[in-house]
C-alpha cells in the first residue's frame, strides 16, 4: 500500500508599516522618488550616526500583536544580525530575536471542518533592507537604498496550517485586520506584504516533523498555492527515491512553476545576533497597552455581525462591503445621510466595483464622499432624475466627487414631470412610427421597447420611462 503524506506549513510574514517616516530615522517611507534621495547617515550607515526609534512603528505593532490575541512583550529590545550583502549599508540589521514585541498569540480562521486557531509564535519589528539593482545593459549591480530603513513587523506563526487553503485564509485574515487598523495596506504584489512559507511533509500520523525548507519571491495568493503544491511535490518525490530532503532556503520562480535552491538555512548563531548598544531597551507599561487596546477598531468579523442585525441587505453584499476598510466606512457614512442600506449597498456593489474595475483601482482608493452618494440616491428616489442620468453623474462623482445636485441644475438634467409635455412627444413618436404601433397592436409587445426608447432620445434622456410606459399603453389601447 503507498504512504500517505501531509504537508505542514508554518509563515513568515513581513508587513510594511504605514508610517510616514522610516523606523530609525526621520526619512520618508514614501515609494518611488529618484535612487538614494530619501536617504540620511542613519539609514545609509555612515559611522557615528545614531538610530531613534519611531514610535508610531511600536504602537503599530503593539495594536498588530493586539489584535491577534498576542501577549506584549513588557520589556523588549532590539539586536543586530549581522550579515554581509550589498544592500544592508551598515552590515547588519536591526531586529528582534531575544525579547521580541509580541509573544503568543492566534488567529482563528474558516476551513470546511469549522473553525481552526493558527498560533502566532512571534510578531518583532526590524528596518527593511535597500534593493538591488541589475543592469544588465551595463553588466554591473547598483544599489538604492531608499527602501533602508522603512519599518517592517514580522509576524512568525507556528506550523499549525496544513494546506493551501489555510494558509490563503491565514493570508487573508491578516490582511484585512492590518488594513482595518491602518497599520500597512498589505499590497503583496507591491510588496508590503511578504510571506516567506516554510514546509515539511511527513507521513500521515506521525508526529515528527519533517526537514523543513523555506519558500521566499511569493507575491500574491496563487503564487502562494502553486508554490505550496509545487514544493510538496518535489518532498514527497524525494522521499519515496529515499533521499533526504535538505534544510535550505528555496526561490519559488512563478513563471516556470519551479523553485530552486539559494542557500542553505542558517541558524541564529550564523548571524551572530547581539543586544543593540544603540538603542535603549522599551518598557511598556500597563496604561500604554490599555490606550492601545482601547483604540483598537471594530473588525471585519464584528462588523459582519453587527450589519446582519441592523441592515437588511443580503449576506453576500455584506461580504463584499465589508472586505474594505474604506468601502464599509463610506456604507456606514452614506446610510447615516439617505438611511436606504438596500441603495447604497447597490451603487457600491455594481457601480462603484464596475468603476474600480474599468479605472484599475482598489476599493481602498474610493475618494468620493459619502455626502455626495447620498444625494444622488436621495435625487433618484424622488425623481428629480432617472436611473440613466443618475448612472452619468455618478461617473462624475466617482471621479471628481461633484455635488449631483449644483450638477443636475446646472446642466439642466432633471426629469421632465410635465404630463402635457410628455403626451405630446409621444403622440409625435408614434405618429413617426407607425409600423411599431401596428406590430404592438398585433400582439408584439417588444415593439413597445422601440417607442419607449425613440420617446427617451427625444427628451434627451430627462423623462421617467415609467411614465412614458404609462402613457404609451393608454394611447395604444
């Protein structure tokens, strides 16, 4: 009978910080902007320069560690690794091995058995390194250190996932509780959120752990999946040929589906950590963690809850709404103005996604207001507009946030409500068209489609075509 094999997975996930200024220094985290010119001595590690912590990075991490149920750690410290690569200006980085921020900690995630804790082992802050650049044009190798410095936490899980899935789902709970509190926008495609996977596979009920190698290059969800099945693969074959599976650090290549070896993994001794004599040791007291605690947002799971009791709207809208920060807030907002959650839950859903689709934006970059939802909705209810001029002036206000009301007057796009006026372009449409009456009055009640929209253009667009419906099948009856 074939062995049986499972996979177990543990995650090191690195989250770029939101702050504005880098973690030791006060140069800007701002992404772009010339090579080397969001530099200083600090971040460049030019001798005699000395690192300040920033403290907006700590109570990111402390607000992290929070919400995923971890212990802070009281008293903490930073250390140096020690490791010698062009892109790391003083030959070391600062980290936290020792007395890392924030210790103990789980998140529950859904899997199709119910819900299963992943434990987070740690969560420790340390400074991005730069970036290397090959110019093959040139055969050299220039360095930017623009990226040095800029704040990270990682946050360490144990190896409680068992597939693809629990770990996108892992993924994915993170995210959204980063994003909630402000912490990093978690974009892994442009790297301000990087997991590194580390997996061994052992036979189906042993309880030893197999040789584990670690994953690194994985920028988005399914890279994540095909890295994992690819990896599983290549141990299990490995095994069943009766080889040993080496302990290294492999580069997962998305293109061909193939990951290959960069260096075997070192341990904590080859880095050779030590206290940082630099920086001073933290010591958080109780009030900080209670300010902290206090400041923590309403999450995803929470909000979901609360929208089910007090919005009637479907459950699948409120999964949507709900997967962004920015588009449960401008819900949130615009219900308070127009109270009609069925109607804003639909602009946000059709309108606003279809417009973030076509101008390839996230949800998180919606800049229009909630004021200026409300009011269209709040128009379109009372007729003052139909649905098609209504769908026009949205695009406006989804793209320059105009006021719909100063708009519609304006360009003079309110709805013709003059019954006189409507009566008479009718008569005058089926007066033009008379082989449509005929076919309406022979049974083909599409035709009727043709004189609604014929009446529809010569009001260029500024009638109700309820009304016009109305109309129409008295005159043809």
């Amino acid at each position: 009978m074939a062995k049986q094999y499972e996979i177990v997975i543990g995650l090191e996930v690195h989250v770029e910080l939101a702050t504005k200024t880098k973690i030791f220094c006060g140069c800007t985290t701002e992404f772009g902007g010339a090579p080397n010119t969001h530099t200083c001595p600090v971040c460049t590690g030019m001798p005699g320069s000395l690192p300040v912590l920033n403290q907006q990075v700590l109570e990111y991490a402390m607000a992290v560690g929070l919400a995923t149920n971890c212990e802070v750690t009281r008293y903490s410290k930073f250390d140096r690794k020690n490791y010698f690569y062009p892109d790391n200006p003083q030959n070391y980085q600062i980290s936290q091995l020792y007395l890392p921020i924030c210790r103990d900690g789980f998140v529950e995630i859904e899997t199709p058995t119910g819900s299963k804790p992943i434990r987070i082992h740690e969560i420790h802050m340390e400074e991005d390194a730069g970036k290397l650049i090959h110019d093959e044009w040139e055969n050299c190798t220039l360095v930017d250190y623009n990226r040095s410095g800029v704040p990270l936490i990682e946050i360490v899980s144990e190896p409680d996932m068992a597939s693809a899935e629990e770990v996108n789902a892992y993924l994915e709970k993170l995210r959204l509780m980063i994003q909630y509190l402000g912490a990093s926008d978690c974009k892994l495609q442009e790297g301000s959120m990087r997991a590194d996977v580390n997996l061994s596979v052992r036979e189906v009920g042993s309880t030893t752990l197999g040789t584990r190698t670690e994953m690194k290059n994985l920028n988005s969800f399914k890279a994540i999946s095909r890295a994992i099945e690819g990896e599983r693969q290549r141990q299990i074959e490995l095994l069943e040929e009766g080889k040993q599976v080496t302990q290294e650090t492999r580069r997962w290549d998305d293109n061909k589906e193939y990951s290959y070896s960069m260096r075997s993994k070192e341990d904590a001794q080859d880095y050779r950590y030590f206290p940082d004599p630099d920086l001073v040791p933290l010591e958080i007291s109780e009030e900080w963690i209670a300010r902290i605690k206090e400041g923590l947002p309403e999450f995803r799971t929470e909000k979901m809850k609360r929208y089910r009791e007090e919005f009637d709207i479907p459950e699948y809208d409120i999964a949507i709404i709900t997967e962004w920060k920015k588009m449960a807030d401008l819900f949130e907002d615009t219900c308070k103005l127009c109270n009609q959650p069925k109607k804003v839950s639909n602009w946000l859903m059709v309108e606003t996604l279809r417009l973030c689709k076509e101008r390839e934006l996230d949800a998180d970059q919606i800049s229009f207001s909630a004021r200026n939802l409300a009011k269209l909705i709040q128009l379109t209810e009372n007729k003052v507009i139909n649905s098609t001029v209504a769908k026009e002036v949205f695009e406006l206000i989804f793209d320059q946030d105009i006021d719909p009301e100063l708009y519609i007057e304006e360009q003079g796009l309110k709805t013709v409500s003059d019954e006189g006026e409507l009566k008479r372009v009718v008569q005058e449409i089926m007066q033009n068209n008379p082989q449509s009456v005929e076919d309406y009055q022979n049974g083909k009640e599409k035709a009727i489609g043709f004189l609604i929209g014929q009446t529809m253009k010569a009001m260029k667009g500024k009638a109700n075509p309820e009304s016009i419906t109305q109309i129409l099948k008295e005159f043809l009856s």
